[in-house]
C-alpha cells in the first residue's frame, strides 16, 4: 500500500475526521471510518487534476467504485480551472505538481471563486510542503479535508467520500443559532455592559504539570447579554476595540482580578492572569497604575501574571521593554502570550524581561500530528527552560496532550482537562476542592 499522510485543517478546527496518528506514526496508517451499513447517502461528484496519467487514473478509478455520482479527470491545471466553470463539485483532488501551473494557484482560484467543495492535498512533496499547503488553503477558506502523499490508497478514498456524503446530510442538522453580531453594539451598549456589572471574570484553572497541584486561574471576559446568551470574547471585542474601549475593559478585568485575590479563600500563592493588549499595556505610567490598584486592593503583586497579547504595532513593541520592567520591578509576574504565533515573539522575548511564556492551542495542536511542529515546540519549552521562564502549555484537552508538554518539559497546563472556564463563584469551590484533595 502507498504511504500517504493525513493533515489536520491549519489552524486546527473540529472535524468529523478521525485525528491522525501523532508523529511518524500516521505515515502508512489507514483511516478506519467506516459508513455504517444502514446508512445510504449520495456520494459526491468529484474532480481529479493529477499531473500523473496512471495515478489520474487509478484515483479516477477508486472514485467510481466507491460510488461517486460523477468524475472527471485532467493532468494540467488550464483543463483543471476549464472543469471548474459552471461546475458544483462536491470534491476536488488537486496534486501540487501540474505541467502549466502548481496546485497552489488552483488552490487560489478555487478561493477566489468562493468554492465549498472539499479538498484534498495531494502530492509526492515532502510533508512540510503538504502541510503549507493544506495551511494556505484553510486560510484561504477552502474546506480541506486531507492532505495526502501520493499514491493514495482505495480504502482512504472511500472513507473521504462517504465522510463528505454524511457531512452534507447533517449540514441542516448542525446548523447554530447565530449571536448578536459583534457589529450591532455601540460604544454606549460596551459602557453599560460595563457599568452594569454583564460582563463577568470567568476563571479557567492552571495545574502544574508534574504535581497537579492548583497553580491559579486566567480570567477570561464573559458578557451575559440582556438577551439571556453568554457571548464569549471573540462576540465583543472587536467592538471594544473600534470604540477605543479596550483600556476600559481591561481595567475592569484587572479590578476583578484583585478582588478575588483578595478574598480569603482563593488561597496564599496562587496566581491570577489577565490579558493586557499591548497597546493598553504601552508606558511605565500605566504600569505604575497597575501597581497603584494592587496596593490600594492590597495584594500581593508577585500573584498577579499580565499576559501581553500581540498587538500595537511597532511602537508599542518599543515601549513593551520599559512597562515590562517596570512590572517586574514592582513585583508582578509579565507572561507573553501566544508565544510564536505572532510577528514578533522573538523580538520581544529579546527585549522585555517576561519571566513566563505561554503556548496556545494551536501549537499544541500541530505537535500532536506533525513531527516538525513538534520540534518546534520543544525548542519553545527548552528556550523557556534556559531564560528560567515559566512554560504554561494552554487548551490542553486530554491525557494525551498533557503526556507530550510534559515529556517536552512544560511547567503549567491549562485546558478542558482540567475544567473549562467557570463563574467566580464555581472558582472558589474549585479552589476549596482542590484544597482538600
């Protein structure tokens, strides 16, 4: 049987696929999702541009036996884009080798024709380039399904077929009331949410790796709309930010913070995170108001984490060397968030005194299937290791994500193992449990 390789959608979203194997492990594997008998769907209608005729053929060949409507095969990217006009394929092959053109320009113009057809990566390339690939069309919007190394197999065939003919029929079934949209609140709607106490600290808790003791919690913005929904950030920060609002969300947050660090129960020597954009957190006078509200709260500062997320531009990235120092000179612990997803990680890491670096889901999620992201990732942790900075390993989802950042050498994790984001008062019980564990 060919090798091939199986590539998550880049950033990862949820799919119906089975996960690859981790690592070198997913090179020759087969894919064991079966359609159950009782279940008879229309197999979609598929395009194959294949630059070489004998595999055109032989995957033309899988196609029809495993029950496509409709396929049609060519070997040169001008007959691919001539099959696309006028035509709703339900899935189109397209290799990264073509006599005229490369399969990243098809991949293109199947973007800019807005196409929902599932797409599958093939190619005889290295398995960095199928992943670049794979990457660039997801962010292209395309529905990519696999990214495979040639020859493919039959059985791998079939499974992708079958796959796409039960998405299609649940499609309707699957479909989510829609939030508020985040264009429809004005900057007075963001002040009275404020004012009127609809947004609330939610508080997602970290563990330390190795001992599983509680270490503390990210507080993360909920907004609990007059509507009766819960938004989540990505609903209304945007708006913060085209009103400008951003610094008034974030002393909100901040506020929050130290009340429950306040409170007695939260426990001496756990910590608290709170996001701060860079271009809130852009001088050593904000810094210094920070250190202001801690003392007037009357906490301790070293138990308080600000996680600088990555925008601002370029001159708050020049500022970001004096308010972090400023921070840590006033006691409290600076995280950089995202570390490696950004532009400029590196140079920041380089700059300012961060004492602890965070690695988001995505990372994380790439290592599990591919071996260079992998060694990325490992690099990022003994980086960490070597600064004498904190690793905090975040969205890790199961046993076997908190097994590799721990084999890696991680310090903290934080994810839906261990709890998914909670009210203040579920926090405090949490926290009591944790105790009397």
């Amino acid at each position: 049987m060919g090798g091939y390789e199986r590539l998550e959608q880049c950033p990862p979203t949820q799919q119906t696929v089975p996960r690859p194997l981790p690592g070198d492990a997913f090179m020759n594997a087969q894919i064991r999702n079966v359609l159950p008998a009782t279940v008879a769907l229309p197999v979609p209608s598929a395009l194959v541009v294949d630059a070489n005729e004998l595999h055109l053929a032989s995957v033309m060949k899988m196609l029809a036996r495993a029950g496509a409507d409709r396929v049609k095969g060519v070997h040169a990217g001008a007959a691919g884009i001539e099959a696309l006009r006028g035509n709703d394929w339900g899935v189109v092959f397209v290799d990264l080798d073509l006599p005229d053109v490369t399969g990243m320009q098809l991949i293109d113009l199947l973007a800019d024709r807005g196409s929902k057809a599932a797409v599958v990566i093939m190619s005889n390339h290295p398995c960095r380039i199928l992943h670049a690939a794979s990457c660039h069309a997801t962010a292209r919007d395309l529905n990519v399904v696999a990214a495979l190394r040639k020859p493919l197999d039959a059985m791998l065939v079939q499974d992708l077929l079958e796959e796409q003919a039960i998405r299609a029929a649940q499609a309707p079934q699957a479909a989510r009331p829609e939030e508020p949209s985040m264009h429809g609140f004005s900057a007075e709607d963001l002040r009275r949410a404020l004012l009127s106490h609809q947004i609330k600290p939610y508080f997602q808790p970290q563990h330390d790796v190795l001992t599983g003791a509680l270490r503390g919690a990210e507080v993360l913005a909920r907004w609990h709309h007059p509507s009766g929904r819960v938004l989540g950030p990505h609903a209304f920060l945007p708006a913060f930010e085209r009103a400008g609002m951003m610094d008034c969300l974030t002393q909100y947050m901040l506020s929050s913070a130290f009340e429950v660090m306040a409170m007695d129960g939260h426990g001496a020597g756990r910590v608290v995170a709170v996001n701060v954009p860079a271009s809130v957190a852009c001088s050593v006078q904000w810094a210094q108001s920070v250190a202001d509200l801690a003392q007037v709260a009357g906490v301790d500062p070293s138990q308080l984490i600000i996680e600088i997320t990555e925008d601002g531009g370029a001159a708050c990235n020049a500022a970001l060397s004096g308010v972090v120092a400023q921070l840590r000179l006033r006691g409290f612990q600076c995280a950089i968030d995202d570390f490696g997803t950004g532009d400029s990680s590196l140079d920041r890491l380089m700059r300012a005194p961060f004492n602890e670096i965070k690695i988001n889901r995505g990372m994380i999620m790439q290592a599990r299937e591919h071996v260079h992201a992998r060694s990325v990732l490992a690099s990022i942790i003994a980086m960490g290791r070597q600064l004498v900075a904190t690793v905090v390993a975040e969205g890790i989802e199961d046993q076997e994500d908190l097994a590799m950042v721990r084999n890696l050498g991680c310090h903290v994790t934080q994810g839906y193992l261990h709890a998914r984001p909670m009210s203040r008062a579920a926090y405090m019980r949490y926290v009591l449990r944790s105790d009397n564990a």
